[in-house]
C-alpha cells in the first residue's frame, strides 16, 4: 500500500490511507481503511487499468475482500 506509484495515484484522486494492520503470523494478510470520495476506492480497486498499480505494492486481488462504508455523521 505503500509503493510510491500508488500513493501518487491515491492523492491524485484524494484518497487517504488511515489504517493499515498486518496480521498476527501471517505478514502477507493485512487489513487496510481508506477514506476518499465515494466509489473512487472502489473503482480504483475493481479497474483493470489500475490493477497494475496496485498489485506493484504487493496487493494480491484473488484474497482482497472490499466493503465500502459511509460517514453518517456529519459533524465528524
């Protein structure tokens, strides 16, 4: 998630990374939350032209599980 291509990327389409955990004995396993505009993230994730990008840092899309979730509170 850190490579420099798809940070560039990222902050091009104002996505900001605010979390990332590796697993516990299985440093291939990570979770990752992103904040962005809403479907960027997910378009970005499902595109066939951005998948180069973002498997350069390692991301393997056959085990990725994406949810999108909203900000409902509009005071934070």
């Amino acid at each position: 998630m850190n490579a420099t291509e798809q940070q560039k990327m990222f902050r091009e389409m104002g996505v900001k990374t605010f979390y990332i955990g590796e697993c516990i004995g299985d440093s291939k396993r990570a979770t990752v939350m992103f904040e962005g505009p809403e479907n960027v993230l997910h378009n970005i994730f499902i595109s066939p032209e951005t998948k180069p990008i973002v498997e350069a840092s390692g991301h393997i899309y056959e085990e990725t599980k994406i949810t999108r979730w909203i900000n409902n509170c509009p005071n934070c």
